[in-house]
C-alpha cells in the first residue's frame, strides 16, 4: 500500500478530529434516525462530506460506502472502496462529549488494506494494515496474547446482552466480565491491546470495515453468527476475537441454535 496514502489519510482525521473537537463548543443539531435512541447529528454528516471531499479530489475513480446521507449502500465492493464512519459511537458523542471514533477502511477487490480508527478525544489513532503491522500513533504495538473466553473480557451489544439474544447473556457469563462501551471502534482497540478477548454485536459494514482490517493483521478472527463471511450490506451479527475466544463462542451459538 502507498505511503503516501497513508500519510495523506491521517492529515484528513487529524483534521477531522479537530473540527469535531471544536464543534463541541457549538450548538449542534441533532435528529433521530430510525428512533430515539439512534442519532445523527450535523457533525456526523459534515465530517463525512470532508472525508468524502478529500478522497474525490485525490482518487476520483474510488467508491465510497459511508454512513450517513445517502452513502450507505454500494453496488459491489470491486475496485478501492473507502469505507467511512463519521463517528462511531453518536450517542455517546451528544451524550458524553466522549468514547466516539473516526473509522476509515480502505478495501480493495473486497479484501481489507488499511484500517484507521480514531480515538477523537484521546487523540489516539490506532492504524495500520496487511504487512505493515498495527499503529498507536507512532508506536507499532506488539501482537497481544491470546486467550479463552474464560480468561478475560468480553466486549457485548447492550441490547443483545439485555435480551441474551444468541446466547449474548450466558456467553457474558463465561467470560471474566462483560464491558458495554456503545462504541464498535473503542471495542477493536480493547482488543488491538489485549485488554478484551472478544466482541459480540450487531454492526453495520462501517462499523466493522475498518477495525477487521487491524484485527486480521494481529491475527483475531471474525466473521458473521454463521461464521461465513461479513456481507458489508445492511447490519448483521458480528463477532470476533482470540482464535481460541472466537471458537467458544461461534461453537455454543451454532450449536444451540442462532
């Protein structure tokens, strides 16, 4: 992959995550999507349209596949696709002013090149991609070790684990403890660091695009609650972690019965 692209997307969320800190400082709009709890705000939607601007005037002959307005569907994943979320985690970015991510993922011919997540009020970017290791910043981060559900943490949809929807309440149970964060992009960080084993979730393509690119080069594994391969069409049951936290976990779902 260009290293020249590389830099040229990280100025693009240096910028991105500065807007959004200023904008906190402003009164922002915002409106319910398909009910109360699932929001957009303009900020959202101004800071895709900068993404979006900066890849159009760079490489033009690109597919973009975003969230907000419009964007998110596409006709096939051929060719480079930029896959963008905003801000990953809106209502904790309304509620908290905290705990949100900026995620790009670069994908070629629907394999994952570069993955970027942004940890806007940390000023962390976590980046990297296929042969060129995992990023914090400047720092390349070492591979975490791996473990059973048994042995650590376990990243939950909050609804999911309400309702145990596919065992997400007795698979919580298994593990050290369960973590709710709202935030699918702080949920692949916990993991990039070994503080989390896995993640179980319910995610649309620009949630996951970015992060699995990261978690593929640290060697997780992830796929749907089939575990067939992610559709990057609509929101589907994701789930990834340890080999050994990943196996647990799709082994009990399919055996009693997603």
């Amino acid at each position: 992959m260009d290293k020249r692209m590389v830099s040229e997307v990280r100025v693009w969320l240096e910028e991105a995550a500065q807007f959004i800190r200023e904008s906190l400082d402003h009164t922002m709009t915002v409106v319910e999507k398909s009910g109360r709890t699932d929001l957009v705000t303009n900020i959202d939607e101004e800071t895709q349209e900068f993404l979006m601007n900066k890849i159009r005037s760079h490489y033009p002959e690109d597919k973009i596949l975003g969230e907000e307005k419009g964007y998110n569907t596409i006709d096939s994943l051929e060719g480079r696709v930029w896959i963008i979320d905003p801000i990953d985690g809106t209502m904790n970015f309304v509620m908290e002013q905290e705990n949100f991510c900026i995620m790009l993922g670069i994908f070629e011919n629907g394999i994952g090149q570069l993955g970027f997540i942004y940890d806007v009020m940390k000023n962390e970017l976590y980046w990297g991609g296929k042969k060129l290791g995992v990023y914090l910043n400047e720092t390349r981060l070492t591979q975490p070790a791996f473990g059973k559900l048994s042995e650590g943490l376990l990243g939950l949809n909050a609804h999911m684990y309400g309702e145990n929807t596919h065992f997400a309440r007795v698979l919580g149970n298994k593990s050290m403890g369960v973590r709710i964060s709202g935030c699918a992009g702080l949920e692949m960080i916990a993991m990039l660091k070994g503080n989390h084993n896995g993640y179980l979730s319910n995610l649309s393509p620009w949630d996951y695009a970015a992060g699995i690119v990261l978690l593929e080069e640290f060697g997780f594994k992830y796929s749907n609650l089939k575990g067939t391969p992610l559709s990057f069409d609509g929101r589907e049951y994701f789930l990834a972690g340890s080999p050994e936290t990943y196996e647990e976990i799709l082994h009990y779902v399919l055996v009693n019965g997603a």
